[in-house]
C-alpha cells in the first residue's frame, strides 16, 4: 500500500514585480516513512528551486485513498470522489 505524504516548503518567490515574497506551497510525496519523505521532497526541491533556500515547514500523512495519473500534465487535483453501486437484486444504490 502507497502511503502518501503532504510536505509543505517555505522559500522566497520573486513575483513579476521583483519583489521577493515568502510563500508556503505543498507537495505530494510518496514514501514509507517521514524520513524517507523528508529525503525526497530535500532531493525534488534542490532541483526546483535555484541555490536550494527553502525549509520544510511541515510534514503530514495524507489521507488520499486513491491517485490518478494523467500522462498530460504533472500536476494534482484534490477532488472527492464518491463510488456508487447499483444493486442488481433491489436496484437499489449503493455507496
């Protein structure tokens, strides 16, 4: 079973302004552990964000059951998704 991590990281973002401004955004992490989570999103961000200044503010478990994978885009949307059933005997829905 996947176990998913929420990591949100603090840096400095320049708007297109110039001005420097401090953000706090989440990332999606798949990992076993916090520590593997940590090591992960440290590996991701030090690509992402230029000479690497940034803190991770905090890490969570997610309570994501399911994630569906678009080969289009690399990007995820937290949606509620509810799974009915119809039963073939009363024709009944069921959740």
């Amino acid at each position: 079973m996947t176990t998913w991590f929420v990591c949100k990281v603090k840096y400095l973002r320049i708007d297109e302004q110039g001005n420097a401004k401090q953000v706090v955004e989440p990332y999606l992490v798949d990992a076993v552990s916090f520590s593997d989570a940590e090591a992960r999103i440290y590996k991701e961000m030090a690509q992402i964000i230029p000479g690497g200044e940034f803190t991770v503010a905090d890490i969570s478990r997610s309570p994501y059951e399911d994630i569906f994978y678009f080969d289009d885009t690399n990007r995820l949307y937290k949606c509620k998704i509810t799974y009915s059933d119809l039963d073939p005997r009363t024709d009944k829905e069921k959740r």
